[in-house]
C-alpha cells in the first residue's frame, strides 16, 4: 500500500470536486445511521441517471483511450420498506461511461423487462428469483418472466445486450441504453438462458453456455451475431454454472460440486455442497461437441474464471478465483442490502488460483495467495498464452468489498498491487488495450470505484504493467451509483 | 370464421338440455396473433377437465390475419375456461426449446397467466350464460 500516494490522491480528489450537494434525481446517500459503504446497495433512480459530465479529479486521462465502458448491475434494492432479499435479483442498471478526448460522460437505464414493469408499478418485490420466493401473484410462463438482465454486458456488431444467467440476454440500444426485449437466437431456442459470461474469441467470435441442470447449451455466434452453431452436452450432474473457461480449441465446463437438482424459487435454497465430487471439468472439443474429456480437481467452489489457454504438449491452463466452500450465493448479501455487516471470514476468501490439467491424470491447483474476485484478461489474449490477470483484491476487513486492483504476472510469477485504503470500494476492472501495443502489458486497465469519502463513484485507469503506481487518472461523477458486477469495453 | 361443433356435443346437449333454449353459444376470438400463419389450436374445458383431461371442444382455426373467432354452440351454460396455442408452423404440435420451454405462443381464457406452469382453473375460468357469451382472448 503506498500511504503517500494515497494521501495525495484524496488531496487532489478533494480539490478537484466542487461541492457535496447530491445533484436532484440520483440516489439518496446513506442516513447518518448507517455505515458510508451502505450507499454502494442504494437504489438507483427510478429512470436512472442522465448524460452526465463526470469530472477528472486526478491526472492525465491517456489520449489513446477513447471508447465506451459499458457496467451492469443489481440497482433497485428496497421498494418501502421492503429490502430484496438477495443482491443477485436486484433489477439491471445498464452504465455507460463514454470517454473520448479526455472527458468521460456517464449515463444509466434500467433494462425494461417484465420483473422490473410489474415491480415498479406495484412498488413491491414481487418476482421470484435466484434468493427470492416471490409473490404468488406473479405469472412466470418463462424464465424471461423473472430475468432480472443485472449480470453483464456484451456487445455484438453495435448493439448491446444485458446478460442474466438463467435467461435471455436483453438487447439494447448502445446509445440511449433504451431496451428492445430478450433475444431469441433461433427460433427454437427462444428463451434459452444465455450465461453471463460469454467467451469472445480475439477475432470475435462469441462461444456460450446455456445452463438447465445437468443439460448445457453450448452456442456458437459469429462476430456479426449470426448463430453458427447450438449443440448440447450431459455434465452429469445440476451443478451451480456462472462461468466457464476456454481456450483456442476447447470449452472447459467447471462443474463444482455445489449441487440443485429442485430450481424452484429461492433457487439458492435447493444448492447442497458435495465435496465428495470434487471439482470436475468437461473439455470439450470447439469442432466437435461430442469429442470431450474429463478432468478432475479438489473440491472448490468458483463464481469468475480468468482466461484458458494450451501448451504444445495439450497440457490446459487456466485461472480462476476458487473458494474452500460456497459464499455469497448462500447469504446473498442481504445483510449489506439493509446496511448490515457481519465482518469477514476468512474462509469466504477467494483465490487466484491456477488450474493445470495435463493430457492425463488429475488437474493441480497452484494458489497464488492472491485474495480478490472478478479477474480479467486482456481480449486480444483470450483463449492464448498470456502474461496478466487483472483482480480486484484487498479484501476490507472494516467493511464488504475490496479496496484494492492486483495484477498477477504468470511468467514471472509475481503479483503487482495498489491499494486505495477503505474510503474506496473498488469493482471490476476490464483491460483496454493501449494503441499499437502488442503484449498485455500494453493496456489500460479501466474500473469503476465508489469513493466513500466523498459519496460519489469513479472511474480509474490503471497502466495494466505499472499498477502499484497507483491510477494514472480518475474521473468523478458528481453522484454514486450502487455496485454493480461486470461490464465490457467498446 | 370457423364454427364447430362435435356430434357428441350435439348429443349430449340434446339429452341433457331441456328446453333447447338454455344450449348456449360461445364465440371465442383470439386478438393479437403476432404471425398471420399456422393454427389457432384451441381447447375448450370445463372444471372436470381443465387441469388434466382432453378438452371437451375443440378447434383447430386457421390464422390469415391477426385475429381469429369461433362458435361453440349448444353449450350447457356454466363455467368454462380455453386453453390455446399457436402453432404457427403447422406441425401439430407445441414447439419447444431444448429445456422443454414453449417456443409457440400460448394463451389462456381471461388471459390468464400461469405461474411455473399452466394458468389455474380459477384464473382462467368464465361463465357462459344461457343466452349467449362472446370471450376474447388476446395473445401476448
């Protein structure tokens, strides 16, 4: 941590913001009661947020970093006095945060679906959802009813689209964020769930993953959003699939043994943790669905993947966060919806882990003692040999969440940190890479930070090989928004 | 418009209904068809065979525009309720995705919905009465 560097970032952030009045419209800050990371789980306005200017409060933005960054998350956490029940089924708000010439301009919309209209008008949490029982007056004829489009974003040839994990993705419009409706690759495949974290090949191409118990969808979607290919595999068993991994010639389906063979609402009721299984992966071959292998690890329970790649020999890596047992799914978060925490385990910690499977014989975990979430690769490096895997990390032991972004080096085996201290809570940061650089250290990393102390959120760039330097420049929005889960760059 | 009506129908309302002019009419329009293709395939219940038994009507309604109607005549007045689909590439059957979800679309009387399943009888039933009842139905 480098305290100096730090002090002077509060310093200048501090000069750089005129006045603390929350603009009119944006979400209410915290009521002195409760605790300053509490806003990080306030409601979002009912519209969402205007085009708006953010302000550079530290640095020089790079001239070469001119693009959008495009978040999603959970933002309608309370109607009355009613609290969601679990963060992963709070409605989506879609972000942009275009930055062009040195200036970054932030906006937000719900995603328009069915859960989010009924909801709104009712003033009441009604559907039924992955932590949530739901109200009986609520049709579902389809996983679409329920989708809360509140995971991630993908873009595809211009249009963007709002990802859930048991349903539909959303399509939207890039630029007014307004939404279109599910989207229904073929049309035998309408309302198939399209996993959250699809796989864009560096040239484009689009691989994911529809999970229905022990049956996976595998699609296959051309860079101009054609489908090319929809095929399905046995995994055996209805393990809990929010990510997966892949390298140039394989899928890898991560099936941990965190088990739900009854998804009625609340679906996290129905997991059991069976160890017994272990973590067990399906390699399947990219030309042919049925050409696949098996792969066993130690059990270990994983929401994010890094990024796969194969070695001359066959021998598959790849880097995921692992965790001892399940977390978060379990308790959902409910306590810091309604501002409470009860500190932090350690077992709830994730690793930066790496996986190694060889053409044959059991998969080693090499830990990298790196403790965080949500890790990141660089996109011209997806599914190839690489050097880093960007995370957030710095677990707070004050408050939920991490203060810190980590970079591993897997070459030199060596981690790069910054940490921002506890007036930050730092989320995803996505590589952006630098013009007419060619490795992965040539990238900017690019994240989004709610800054506690001054009650707004930001947005950070790293330089993806130097981050211990601390940000090279920080955009502040005169408002916060609350903490969402993923996002892209276009 | 396609008007239907069984033998068994007819039969049974003769035997039972007495004087003829309590055998009521149904007219049933289906609204809102997205695709103006395919078949209305529609099912007629009562409370006995809403939840698992065959219908007690039924009609197969050809789709040319965005909405369709058909009569059911000489009902026994009462409670009934309409199960539909469109089966918009005439296959005969419900189409559905590799997880068994409908990919056709679906509707019920008082368009009802269901919730992780069919809409309930009580949902989706309404009274025919003696002297005649015209139901709509719009597709969603």
């Amino acid at each position: 941590m480098d305290f100096t560097r730090r002090h002077f970032m509060e310093t200048g952030i501090g000069l750089g913001v005129a006045g603390s009045v929350l603009s009119a419209g944006t979400a209410a800050a915290s009521p002195a009661k409760t605790p300053a990371w509490h806003l990080g789980y306030q409601n979002a306005p009912i519209n969402g947020f205007e085009a708006a200017e953010m302000q550079l409060a530290y640095g020089q933005p790079p001239a070469d970093l001119n693009g959008a960054l495009f978040r999603n998350g959970p933002a309608q956490f309370q109607y009355g006095d009613q609290y969601a029940s679990h963060w992963f089924d709070g409605d989506g708000l879609v972000h942009r945060i275009a930055i062009d010439d040195g200036k970054a301009v932030h906006k937000a919309r719900f995603v328009e679906t069915k859960k989010r209209r009924e909801e709104l008008a009712a003033n009441a949490f009604l559907a039924p959802g992955f932590g949530t029982l739901g109200d009986e007056r609520f049709s579902v004829e389809g996983p679409d009813d329920v989708n809360a489009a509140n995971t991630s974003v993908l873009m595809i040839n211009g249009e963007l689209h709002a990802l859930w994990e048991a349903g539909s993705a959303f399509a939207m419009n890039a630029d007014t964020l307004e939404t279109k409706g599910p989207k229904t690759w073929r049309d035998d495949l309408k309302g198939m769930p399209f996993l959250a974290h699809p796989k864009v090949e560096p040239d484009g191409r689009i691989w994911n993953l529809a999970v229905g118990g022990s049956r996976v969808g595998i699609y296959r979607i051309s860079a101009s959003g054609t489908l090319e290919d929809f095929g399905l595999v046995d995994i055996g068993r209805a393990a809990y699939i929010h990510d997966w991994t892949m390298s140039a010639r394989h899928l890898i389906i991560l099936v941990q043994p965190w088990i739900n063979e009854n998804l009625r609402p609340p679906v996290v009721a129905g997991f059991e943790w069976q160890p017994q299984h272990g973590l067990q992966m399906l390699i399947v071959d990219k030309d042919d669905f049925t050409n696949q292998r098996w792969a066993q690890a130690p059990a270990r329970m994983f929401f994010h993947t890094g990024s796969a790649w194969e070695e001359a020999d066959g021998t598959l890596k790849f880097d995921a966060v692992l965790y001892k047992r399940p977390v978060l799914g379990v308790g959902g978060g409910a306590d810091e919806i309604r501002g409470e925490w009860a500190g932090r385990q350690s077992a709830e910690d994730g690793v930066l882990t790496q996986i190694v499977i060889p053409t044959r014989g059991d998969a080693s975990l090499i830990e990298t003692g790196l403790i965080g979430e949500f890790p990141q690769v660089d996109p011209r490096f997806r599914g190839k040999a690489r050097h880093l895997t960007a995370m957030v990390s710095g677990p707070s032991q004050i408050q939920p969440g991490s203060t810190g972004l980590a970079v591993q080096d897997w070459r030199s085996g060596r981690s790069d940190v910054f940490d921002f201290g506890d007036q930050r809570m730092v989320e995803e940061f996505l590589f952006v890479p630098k013009r007419g650089g060619s490795s992965d250290k040539d990238a900017w990393l690019v994240g989004t930070v709610l800054n506690l102390k001054a009650g707004k959120s930001e947005v950070c760039v790293f330089d993806a090989a130097r981050v211990s330097d601390g940000p090279v420049c920080i955009w502040q929005a005169d408002y916060s928004w609350p903490l969402g889960f993923h996002g892209t760059w276009a | 418009m396609t008007r239907t009506t069984s033998l068994a129908a007819l039969i049974t309302t003769a035997l039972i209904t007495a004087p003829m002019a309590l055998a009521a009419d149904l007219t049933v329009t289906v609204q809102g068809i997205e695709k103006p293709q395919g078949t209305i395939m529609l099912g007629l219940f009562d409370a006995a065979t809403y939840e698992d038994a065959g219908s007690i009507q039924g009609a197969n309604l050809k789709v040319e525009g965005d909405q369709v109607s058909v009569t059911f005549e000489g009902l026994e007045p009462g409670e009934y309720a309409v199960k539909l689909y469109h089966d918009v590439n005439d296959d005969g059957e419900m189409d559905t995705n590799p997880f068994g979800m409908p990919t056709e679309p679906f509707a019920f009387s008082n368009d009802a919905r269901g919730r992780f399943g069919p809409a309930k009888w009580d949902a989706a039933k309404f009274e025919v009465s003696a002297d005649g009842t015209t139901h709509t139905i719009t597709m969603n």
